[in-house]
C-alpha cells in the first residue's frame, strides 16, 4: 500500500482526494495547508500546516502538489530530495527557465517520478484523435484549431489575489485554463517552427496577467494552428479542438468527437466520460492520470506525464508572450527560441 499526501487543500484538491481514495492501492495518510481551518476536511488523515514538517515526519511514496503555481518548483524539489514521487498539478512551471530547473532535477534523479497533470491527454475522444492523426488514414494535417471560450468573474481573482499576479501565477487564460489545449495542439502538430501570438486584458478587472490570447502556429511539417483563448466569454462554452486533414476533418466539441465529411455530414465518433460531481471541464481524465501514475510507481514503468514532456507548453506560452511584446514571430528552436 502507497502511503500518499496531497499539499495543498484548494479547489483542484477536491478532484485529487476522492481518486486517491478510490484506489485500492494506495493510502491518504496526510494533508498540508497553511490555513488552518481545512483541518477538518479532510477526516481521519493528519494535518500539517508546513510541508517541510510533513516530510520530515511522514514516511511517503508519493505527493499531489495541488497549489498556487509560484509554489510548484520548490515543492516538488523538497519532495524529490526526499526520494519522494510527486504528481504536480499544471503548470510545470512559472516560465521556461524555471521548467528547465525541473527538467534537470528529473534527470538528476531517475528513481523518483514527477507526473505533470495534463489529464486531458487521458480524454477518451483525444486518445482516439491521436490514433486517427497517427495512423495516415486521412492523409497529412492541414490546420488545427484550439478554442477556450470561458468566463471568469472578476471575484474569482478577488477571492484568490495570486491568480491576478504575474509573479505568482506566471499569466492568466493561457498558464490557467488553457494551458491542456495548448499541450493537445502541439501534440498532434508535432515540432512547432514559429508562433505569432498577441495577448491582452478585454476586462476591466485591473489584474496584472491576460485574459485573452491568440496565436498562429507554423509547424515543422506544414501544418498551421490557430490558438484562441479567453475568460471574457458570458459562460464557460466547451472547450474546441479541430483537425483538419488532406480528406477529412474531426473536431471535439462538448466531449465528443466528431468526423465531418467532404460533404458536411457529421457522424459522432467517441465520448469522454464523465465525472459526476465536478465542473464538466474537468472531465473524468484526473482519475486515469491518477491511477495509471500509481501503477507507474508500483510496477517501476514510465509511461506517464514526464516533465520534459510538460515543457513544451510552457514553451509556448513564453513564445506568445513575447510575440505580443516585440509584435514579432518567434522561432522555435528545441528547449529555446529566437526571435526572428
């Protein structure tokens, strides 16, 4: 039995501890907060107000860090030094560099697991969308479209100052509640040559980080993306993911995918599952990455979220960041990029 904690009692946490509990192979045995008063929460685990402390006591195989992004690379270093796994909420990180101080720590320590949690590469309809763009059928990609239309009041940075801080959340639409699609795009594009991006603030909410963003991507192979993401949307739509190929086009829309003909015929393909009880665009991915980490740990295999895998992301986000700042394409080369 895996003796695991979870760091962090927000709002991500409550999708984190039911799977932990619903695995037959592993054990909650401890939280850590620093508010005081989610003690009770969690019943029947200890409690800890400093995860240094926890540590120290706790004889732990594995750690869910669920809090604010600023506090991901230290946490998951203090973990790691410990010979303890980590599964890390996203994002990997705050910026590229600090993801390359990640991407080291890894490599310098190659018996223990740091999963990042970009559950939707679990999603039922993107795991089948993968299969299509890998098997040829339909020829070569032509474009790819990701969109994030959502809303976020201006009481969801009020209640929580640090999502609004660039120096505790590292950006706003992209790094937050887009970030998974841009991890789908990329990882049905292939290697990405440039990106345009432009980034701005369309709400008045006087926060320091974006709430919309867009960007083109020229991929390595030809293909071309379009990125587009907001929290100045009236509700949460479902998120949109479309494939366009030589001879044929399939899109995921409010969790199914679809294939659309040269004729406009639409034929339904596959349907995430879902979660009961939690907001529809968490889906039900959180319990596979989950539980697949856990049978990584336990039968020492690596098919799991690497953090070099989670890198490229983050990547991006830097690269639409600084288009929109120099009003420039940005060349992607590797774990870097020049401007161009």
């Amino acid at each position: 039995m895996l003796k695991v904690a979870v760091v962090g009692l927000g709002d991500i946490s409550k999708i984190h501890i039911p799977a932990i509990q619903k695995n037959p192979y592993v054990e909650l045995v401890a939280v850590c907060d620093i508010d005081e008063s989610l003690a009770e929460t969690v019943p029947g685990v200890q409690f800890y107000t400093d995860y240094h402390v926890m540590l120290d006591h706790e004889p732990l195989d594995c750690v869910h860090i669920c809090l604010p992004h600023n506090l991901h690379l230290p946490a998951t270093k203090a973990c790691v030094e410990k010979g303890v796994h980590v599964l890390q909420e996203k994002p990997l990180a705050l910026t590229t560099e600090e993801g390359l101080e990640l991407v080291k720590l890894e490599k310098q320590n190659p018996n223990v697991k740091i999963c990042i949690c970009h559950q939707n590469r679990y999603n039922e309809t993107f795991e089948m969308l993968k299969k299509i763009v890998q098997s040829g059928a339909y020829g070569k990609i032509v474009g790819i479209k990701g969109l994030v239309t959502w809303f976020r009041p201006k009481s969801y940075y009020d209640v929580k100052p640090w999502r609004g801080r660039m120096k505790y959340a590292g950006g706003g639409v992209m790094i937050n509640q887009s970030i998974h699609t841009l991890d789908l795009i990329q990882l049905l594009g292939g290697e990405i040559e440039s990106i345009k991006g432009s980034i701005t603030q369309l709400l008045d909410y006087g926060i320091e980080v974006e709430d919309t963003a867009v960007a083109n991507i020229t991929f390595k192979n030809g293909a071309t993306g379009l990125f587009f993401a907001t929290n100045s949307n009236a509700e949460n739509s479902s998120v949109e993911l479309q494939v366009t190929f030589e001879k044929g086009k399939f899109i995921i829309k409010d969790s199914i995918l679809t294939k659309v003909d040269e004729d406009g015929k639409k034929e339904d393909i596959i349907e995430d599952a879902k979660l009961p009880g939690t907001k529809f665009y968490y889906g039900a991915s959180h319990l596979k990455i989950i539980d697949t980490f856990y049978s990584c740990i336990r039968n020492n295999t690596q098919d799991y979220v690497h953090v070099e895998d989670a890198l490229t992301s983050i990547e991006i986000i830097d690269a639409i960041r600084q288009s929109s700042e120099l009003n420039k394409s940005i060349v992607m080369e590797g774990n870097q990029y020049a401007k161009r």
